[in-house]
C-alpha cells in the first residue's frame, strides 16, 4: 500500500523563516519567552492599548469563548470601516495580515500563473505564491545603494513578467524603503491588469505616510495588521481593504470562524481606542533614529530606513544571532532567510532596552567583522 503524497508544490517548499521566540531553541538555552529581549520582531514594544485587556475580561466573563466567533467579525469590521472610511463590504478581516496573504494566493493565483516582488521582502508572498504553483518572479535591490528601488528597472521587469498578482511591501520589510504615490502610480502602469496587494503592515510607523491609493480601485489590494502597531502578536489580527468584488472573492476562500472571538473582541477595542497606538509608535520611530545614531557612531553600517526597523550589516549575522542570544538574552533577525546572511533586523523598542542592544552588540566590534 502507498498512501498518497502531498502536492509537489508542498514537497519542494521550505518554510519561511520569521522573527520571534524560537520556543525549542530557547528551551535548550534553558530561557522562557519572556526573558527574552526581542529586537526580531517589529511589534509595539509599548503593548497594546489599555482598552484591550478590558475587552478580553469581558469577552471572558459573558462566555465569549465557549460560542463560535462571528464568521463575519461585523462589529469589528464596521469598526474598521468607519474609521477609514469605506462601506464595510470593502473589509475583510484575517486571522492575522499572513491569513490575508495566503487568501489572496488561493483566490487569485493558478498554477503558471506569474506573481511578482520587488526583494529581498516579506517571505510569505513568495511561499502563498508557492504553494499555488507559482514562482514569484522578483527584482531585487542592492545592499550597495541601500536596497534603493530603481523604478525604470522595476518597471520593465514588470512589463516582461506580466504578472497576474504583484506583492508590494509598503514599508518594505526588511530594507524599511517606502514609495510614495508617484512611484506607486508609475509602477502600477507598468503592470495595470495585475492584482496589486500593498501590504501596509508597517504603515503606523511611518512619520509622514501618503493617504494610501484611496478611493480603493479593482485591482488594488490593502493589507494591514493589527498585530504590529496594536502589539496584537499573540491575538492575530489583520485586515484587507479592497473592492468589494474582490473582499468577497477572499471571503469565499477564508475558513470559516478563522478569526477568535477574543481577537475580535481585542480588534474592537484597539480600534476605538487609538490614542496610545499613535503616541507610541510616533515615539518608536523617534527612538529609531536614535538607535541608528548610536549604532552608526560605533562604526556599524546601518541601512537609512523610513520605519522603526532596521538593517544593521555584522558580517556574520547567525554567529551574531546566537552570540546576542546566549550571553544577553537579546533576540535580532537574522537575515539569511532574506538572502541578507551579512545582515540582522533590529526593530527600536523603549530608549533603555535599545541601549541594551547597543551595548551588547558594542561586544562585537564592528571592525572585527
Ligand atoms: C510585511 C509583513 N506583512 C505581514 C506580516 C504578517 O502580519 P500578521 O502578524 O498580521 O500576520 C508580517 C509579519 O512579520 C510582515 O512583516
């Protein structure tokens, strides 16, 4: 007897790397999560906002959790509606951005399809690509000039590969390089038949973004997390804005009851209570410019970043890794997995833990690398 194979598509694919508590490594290192000082993901190091733990008490003490969810999240997504000012047809909420990305995969993609990237970026679009049987075909920036985005470049690539889906990361992660709506609408032109998903993740920590391309049009995709400006990890919690075609096509891909009722529950309160999110991430991105200063002036090359992460070049970024683990309980990104093994990711966090970072880092001399 032979039981049957996965999908090739399945067999062929690596899983992608990601930031955050690698739970078996910090067991042999005799470590808990929570002792850990977490420089590899980009979330509010602040927390969420104050009204979320209340919500969750609530949703707890009415029983929430021994009911289904609301398979359609209506009050959070009229929450999210209102606040941005679209009919709530136009919003899907995921079990995180990540649940978004692989339903926009399995809605619009078919095998021999193209799917395009501008890397090294977020490694999902890559594996939702895969998984469809889709190569994403990519152009990539160069350490050399900062990962700049050169749009004539971008451009043609795009109109060779004519691909049916573009995965845009708007801030970029992990290179933290933005476009702004002239960039946006020229590259669109170059590929206009193409859904564009603008993943947003990032967007809150930005000092000036543009409004986004609103009106949504069909073909445009917005995605944006909760999970990272309202500190929402643990929860999952993001959304997409889009055509209300296209919402639904997503909706009809989406497993039922996928998003928690103590993550909606969660979603309606960080929602409605936004005044901690915008103070701390502003503060985040102030405390960046201030972690690159003083990594910059112990001689380490960090790249110029329009968000609160950022690359800083090591040499070797997994010794690193493993050496800020160990001796300091300091977790950074290591970058390989972006084809970046010079490279880790630090995300700025409050001014003392940063100036843990810098010190421990301080025991890697720049110019031993
Ligand atoms: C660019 C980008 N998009 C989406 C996600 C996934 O976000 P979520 O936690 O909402 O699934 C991440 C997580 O690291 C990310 O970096």
């Amino acid at each position: 007897m032979t039981a049957p194979l996965p999908r090739l598509a399945l067999r062929i694919m690596n899983s992608e790397a990601h930031g955050g508590p690698d739970h078996a490594e910090l067991a042999r290192l005799g470590l808990r999560p929570e002792d850990i000082l977490d420089f590899s993901v980009s979330t509010n190091a602040y927390g969420p906002p104050p009204a979320v733990a209340t919500a969750i008490t609530a949703a707890f003490a009415t029983a929430e959790v021994t009911r289904y969810p609301d398979r359609d999240a209506t009050a959070l997504r009229r929450a999210l509606a209102d606040r941005m000012d679209v009919a709530a047809e136009q919003v899907l909420v995921g079990n995180g951005a990540a649940e978004l990305i692989w339903l926009i995969a399995l809605a619009y993609l078919r095998p021999g399809d193209t799917a395009f990237v501008i890397g090294p970026t977020f490694g999902e679009y890559r594996a939702a690509s895969q998984v469809m049987g889709v190569q994403a075909s990519e152009w990539r920036a160069s350490a050399d000039d900062d990962f700049a985005i050169h749009e004539e470049a971008v451009m043609a690539a795009l109109r060779q590969a004519q691909p049916r889906v573009v995965w845009l990361c708007n801030p970029n992660n992990p290179t933290g390089t933005y476009l702004g709506p002239d960039a946006w609408t020229r590259l669109r032109a170059a590929a206009p038949d193409a859904l564009w998903v603008i993943d947003e993740a990032y967007r809150p920590f930005l000092d000036d973004p543009w409004p986004s391309p609103f009106p949504i049009e069909e073909g445009v995709v917005l995605l944006r997390s909760l999970t990272k400006d309202c500190a929402l990890a643990g929860l999952r919690l993001g959304y997409a804005l889009g055509a209300a075609s296209t919402i639904q096509a997503l909706a009809a891909a989406q497993p039922p009851w996928s998003v928690n009722s103590l993550a909606q529950a969660a979603g309606v309160a960080a929602v409605n209570d936004y005044t901690h999110v915008a103070r701390t991430t502003a503060e985040l991105r102030a405390q960046a410019l201030a972690l690159g200063q003083a990594l910059r002036q112990r001689g380490w090359r960090v790249v110029p970043s329009t968000t609160h992460f950022m690359l800083v070049e090591v040499g070797d970024a997994a010794s690193v890794r493993a050496c800020l683990l160990r001796e300091h309980h300091i977790q950074v990104r290591d970058c390989a997995s972006f084809g970046l093994p010079q490279f880790i990711r630090v995300a700025a966090r409050r001014p003392d833990e940063n100036a843990r970072l810098v010190a421990a880092l301080g025991e890697a001399s720049p110019r031993e690398q």
